[in-house]
C-alpha cells in the first residue's frame, strides 16, 4: 500500500479524541513584586475561579503562535508593542487524564518574561484579567514532582484545573533560568543600572542581595551587560556619585552563573 492510500483510508476517529491547549505563565514586576498574569473564568468549568491565560490551539497555527494569541486575546495585548518585549518560551507539558473534566486535554505550557506592562483587559471569554502578585496565591515553596501542588487553605484566588502546578513549575523554572542566563534583563528596560537589574533578582529569588559583591559578580561575567558608556542624572537617594548605566550583552549563558542563596543568606 502506498503512502498516498494509506492516508486516502486512514480514520482518525478510530482513536480517542485529544484536544490540544496552551497555558501561558506570564511574569513581570510592578511595585517591586513578581506579579503573574491571572484571568477569572466567566464560562464553566471552573466558572469563576482564576486561571493562566490560555485556550485551545487552532488547526491553522503552531504552539508558539497560539501561545501569543491567547497571550493576547484574553489579556487586551495588543500585537506589537508591548507583546513584542514578551520572551515566551516553552515550559512543559501537562496531561494527566483528568486534568479537564470536560476530555482528555493535553496542555503545553509556556512562560514568559516581560518589563512592567499595563494592566490588562479580559478577553471575550473572561470574567476579569489581572496581575496578581505571585505571593498572595499560597504556593508551597517545595513540591513533589509527581503529586497536585496544592494551594494554602483560605488563598482567595483559587486556580482551575492543575494550574497550581503549572505556575509552580513556571516560578520554579524562572528562578533557575536567572542563575545561568541573562534573562533578568528581560525584567528591565533596554537601559538599565545595576541597582535596577539586582532589583530584578532579589524580587524573583526573595532573597536581599548584597550591593557590592552582586555589581562585581555581574561585571565578572564575559557579554552579560554591556555600558552605554553613559550615566544617570543624579546619584541615588542617598546622594553618591551617579550610577553607570548598561544595557544586555551578547551573553546567552552566564558563565561563571550567579548562583541563588538561600533565603537567609546574601550573594558572597
């Protein structure tokens, strides 16, 4: 049998129907707090509990692209600036068989990274987007790989379907992506000082950082930043002398990395 035949005689429907999504974990800083982009379900299931921005992906169109899409449909985003400052990248796959009551759904999870963005506008399919910081949604700081991550008793916004494990996985692996890229420019403006970029860092972590060891250890690692060869107008709010101010080099991986402390301790 040719190939052509095969396909001329083949029956999807010989096979259990899957359905494909897309969930974005999307990050950013406002008010010197990691925030995560929320949106409330206005249709069940789950009506009216707080889910990632996602939906199912189209015929027509790749993951990448239906991630962006829903990125944008259900948060008032527009195509563009500021969608175009967006890193998305893909996170993991998520397919439990019960994750959905309504099929088996397999969802591909993305994340992305962006500067502070303006508040955002449901999409048609939404009760209610909103930054909520990533603090306030009860998260274990620890998780069992294969077990639910559960929510703390009494967190307000309660998540749909699985995706508490979801933004776990999504904090967890933004977290680690800052150790060894330079990623946490992607928090930041095309310019930037150093007290602005360690800023990035102590909020993602959680952990306070100490001034002079994190500007040496940034200026230590070969293409992270690059100087514009310019400085601020003024020195800090404790006067000083003005800060230099940089952008993102070429770096793709960081080399020596910049390791997380723990919470209780500084970068040394």
């Amino acid at each position: 049998m040719s190939e052509s035949e095969f396909l001329a005689a083949y029956d999807p429907r010989a096979f259990p129907a899957v359905a494909v999504t897309v969930d974005v974990v999307a990050l950013t800083i406002r008010d010197a707090q990691l925030h995560v982009l929320l949106v409330q379900r206005g249709a069940p299931p789950y009506e009216g509990a707080w889910a990632l921005p996602g939906g199912f992906v189209q015929p027509d169109e790749d993951l990448p692209t239906a991630a962006a899409r829903e990125l944008a449909e259900e948060t008032g985003l527009e195509t563009g600036d500021p969608l175009d400052r967006v890193h998305l990248e893909q996170l993991a796959s998520y397919g439990d068989p019960d994750r959905d009551p309504r099929m088996r759904i397999v969802s591909v999870a993305y994340l992305a990274f962006a500067p502070e963005l303006p508040d955002p506008a449901a999409g048609s399919d939404a009760a209610a987007a909103a930054w909520v910081p990533a603090a306030a949604l009860g998260l274990p700081e620890h998780a069992d790989p294969v077990r639910p991550v559960r929510q703390r008793p009494g967190t307000s916004r309660r998540l749909a379907f699985d995706h508490a494990r979801i933004l776990f996985d999504g904090l967890d692996r933004a977290r680690a992506k800052l150790e060894y890229t330079p990623l946490a420019t992607r928090f930041v403006g095309d310019e930037f000082t150093i007290s602005e970029l360690r800023a990035v860092y102590e909020t993602v972590w959680g952990v306070e950082l100490h001034a002079g060891n994190f500007h040496r250890k940034v200026l230590s690692v070969p293409g992270f930043l690059d100087s514009v060869g310019a400085t601020t107008e003024r020195g800090g709010p404790r006067g000083g002398p003005r800060a230099r101010i940089y952008r993102a080099g070429d770096a793709r991986l960081l080399h020596p990395a910049l390791l997380r402390p723990a919470r209780e301790e500084t970068i040394r």
